[in-house]
C-alpha cells in the first residue's frame, strides 16, 4: 500500500503544486490524531493508526522530494542532515514529551501536542513560497533592475524582429525539424513510444528500476536497519528502566535525552557528507561496525545503582552518535541513485522523475523496520532477557556493515576515478 501510494503522490508533486498534497496529508493527519484521541475500541485504535501511517507517509514523502527539488545539489547532504534530525528527533523524543505531559496533564494534554504541531505544520504550508513562484519574482527583479538602454536587450520599435531573435527562432525551429526527423526513425519511436506509454505501461517499472540498483538496495537495508535500533530502544527502554531503576513514565522519557542530543549534529554530519562525498562508505560502515560493542555492552546495565544509571546513558548517548553519522548520507544515497539512473537512461523515469518515488520508497523501508523493531526487541527480551537482546541488535547492525562498504556509492571495486567523475556529473546536476 505504501508503494501505491508513492507512486500516486509523485505523479501529483512532480509538475504540479506539492503544497496541496502537503496539506491534503497533514489534514488527514490531524482527522486520524482526532480518531486516536476519541477512540475507545481496539477497532478504532487500530483504524485510527493505520489512516495516521498513510497521511505520515504522504507528508514525509513529498516534503523529501520537495526538498530535493529546492536544495543546491552541492549542498544536499546538510539539507538532508536537518530533515533526518526532525525525523530522528520526532521519533525519540515522542515518548520523552508524551510520559512527561501524560503524568503531570493527563490524557489530552499528550493529543493537545500533537494538535498543535499539526496545527503550526498547516500554516507553515499555507505561507510557503513555492520554488517556481521564488524564480518567478527573481526574475521580474532582476528585469526591473536591468538598464533599459542595454542595446543587446532593447526590442526594436518599427515591428522589426532583432537579429538575435531570428536567430534564436531559427535555430529553435531547426532543433524542432531535428527531433521531428529523428523522432521518424525506428529509435526514435520507441524513445518516444516508450515515453509517452510511461504512465500506463510502467507504474512499477519505476520501482524496479531503482531496487535494481545494488545502490539503492543496500541504501533500503541500512535504513530499514537504522529504524530497527530506533524503535528497538523506543519499545523496550521505557519498560526496561522501569524494571531496573523502578523509574516511571516522566524518567522513562527523559532516558530518551541521551540518544537524541547526538542528532542535533546531522547539518554537520550531512555537511561533512557533501565535502567528502567519497568517504560516505566509510563513514556509514564504521558507524554501523562501532554499534557492535556499544549494544553488546548494554548488557552490562544490571542493577539498580548510580555507576550502572551513568553507564547507560553514556552507553546510548554514543549509540545516538553513531546513528546521526548515518542516515544523513543514506538520505543523499537516495537522490543519487535516482539521478545515476536518469543519466544512464534519460527519460527512464517519465517526465516528472522519480525523486519522490525514490523518498517513498525509503520511507517504506524505515515503516518496515519500525515494525520489525519492537516485536524483535520485545520478544527476544521476554524470551531470553536484556542481556541477549543487545548483543542481537548490535550483531544486525555490524553485519549491515559489510554491503556498505562494498556497495555504498557504488561498487567498491571499481575505479575511484569514474566515481569522481560520477559524483562531479551528480553535482553539475
């Protein structure tokens, strides 16, 4: 369902207005936040959470690609940085702001958060300005700031076309005889059949396109991966301090704090991605190599005493470090191989891309690990304890690692010359 419905959102954000699905998706956010808080049977609960999954995904997914569409190239990995450290942020301090407001407010203080953020999120789109509309108003500026006796720019007045004009009609009108001439040949038919048949003959033909790619599957791994450790620690930490540290539901969010703080550093971690573009491999499998040892020795934490308190908060406050090195690059990652793809085979994608598609697809991958994440965390530790939990969890993120390193911006084997000229051509746009 996922899939459908990125592909639904791509077609309405590529080549037509994204805020209108924005709102659209933030509006049906706030009815199904409304059918949660209302809600008094499991039957609501349940419809109430499936309906906010699908607005979340049509928000998360098109704010991405709108995103992308806006943000220089050059610097997309620091954009990327600020949208992985709402997204980290949102998800780990979520139940920090609900333990703390339910036990001092009660029930709809939590839902009045909620409300208001959607709130605030609606009118924040009201008043975008859309990319087009930006170079819209620049460029009457910059016309209206234009000397008027620029003899280059200046129309003629006896109804004469200028030189230049001719010119530049006579060489449009050549290239259009070209494409005509060539759109008659065989190729160029099936360029234009295969172009024009895009929509209907290939709605997936564009996921397959991009899951072909070892790239953008290694890419899926590490995120799906990624959002596994999230959710892990975001189901079992809160009853794991409570049967430890006897800790109840405002200390059972603030243990959250330590794995949140590292993410304010995902602009910089996304910044130092765009300067080193060739070390994204690197710097996302050490990241997942050095989580090894820091889940394995959560199972250190054992008793109720200060030393053992520290311990654990020092334990996740690197654990959240090593996760804000790597998603702002798995969220670059994504934009790349789209663009790879289109330069291998322009028009593979249609005329309105696949960057949105790309997003969703992502999205799909962090929604299948959050729902991997709790039911393995939480029946590992009621089966075999805190202790084998960890070490499981840690041992799925380190041997995430090896595709990585060998996949990651392409395969490791070939020559670090033709990534460079990849990356120079990504960056050119």
């Amino acid at each position: 369902m996922d899939l459908d419905l990125t592909s639904i959102v791509r077609r309405c954000t590529f080549g037509s207005i994204p805020r209108w699905p924005l709102l659209i998706g933030l509006v049906a956010l706030g009815a199904s936040t409304a059918l949660l808080c209302v809600g008094t049977t499991l039957g609501l609960w349940i419809a109430g959470r499936l309906f906010q999954g699908v607005a979340a995904a049509v928000v998360w997914t098109v704010g991405l690609a709108l995103l992308v569409d806006t943000i220089e190239k050059e610097a997309l990995g620091e954009a990327m940085g600020y949208a992985a450290m709402g997204i980290t942020l949102g998800t780990l301090t979520g139940p920090l702001l609900g333990g703390v407001l339910y036990e001092n407010g009660g029930y709809y203080a939590v839902f009045g958060l909620a409300f208001g953020i959607i709130g605030l999120d609606i009118f924040l789109r009201l008043v975008l300005i859309e990319k087009k509309d930006a170079l819209k108003w620049l460029h009457i500026g910059k016309l209206s700031t234009e000397p008027v006796d620029n003899p280059t720019q200046k129309q003629p007045t006896d109804g004469r076309v200028s030189l230049s004009g001719t010119t530049d009609e006579r060489d449009s009108n050549g290239r259009k005889e070209h494409v005509a001439t060539s759109s008659s040949t065989p190729r160029g038919d099936t360029i234009g059949d295969a172009n024009q048949q895009m929509p209907r003959k290939r709605r997936f033909g564009a996921v397959a396109t991009l899951l072909a790619s070892d790239r953008m599957l290694v890419t899926l791994w590490a995120y799906f991966i990624v959002a596994v450790a999230l959710t892990s620690l975001d189901s079992v930490l809160p009853l794991f301090v409570q049967d430890t540290f006897g800790w109840k539901q405002t200390a059972q969010g603030l243990i959250f704090i330590p794995v949140s703080v590292p993410h304010v550093l995902d602009p910089f971690f996304g910044y130092i991605n765009d300067k080193f573009p060739q070390a994204r491999r690197f710097v996302v499998g050490g990241a997942l190599l050095i989580t090894i040892p820091l889940f394995v020795l959560l199972r250190l934490v054992t008793m109720n005493s200060m030393s053992q308190k520290v311990v654990l908060c020092v334990l996740l406050a690197l654990i959240g470090l090593c996760l804000a090195f790597l998603i702002p690059p798995l969220f670059v990652e994504a934009s790349y191989v789209v663009q790879e793809k289109e330069a291998e085979s322009p028009g593979v994608f249609g005329k309105g891309g696949a960057m949105a598609l790309a997003y969703g697809i992502l999205n799909s991958a962090f929604a299948a690990g959050s729902m991997v994440g709790p039911f393995l965390a939480g029946f590992i530790r009621e089966s075999a304890g805190w202790s084998t939990m960890s070490w499981v969890i840690g041992l799925l993120m380190g041997v995430s690692a090896i595709p990585i390193l060998l996949f990651l911006g392409g395969p490791i084997w070939k020559p670090m010359e033709r990534h460079a000229e990849s990356q120079s051509a990504e960056a050119a746009g």
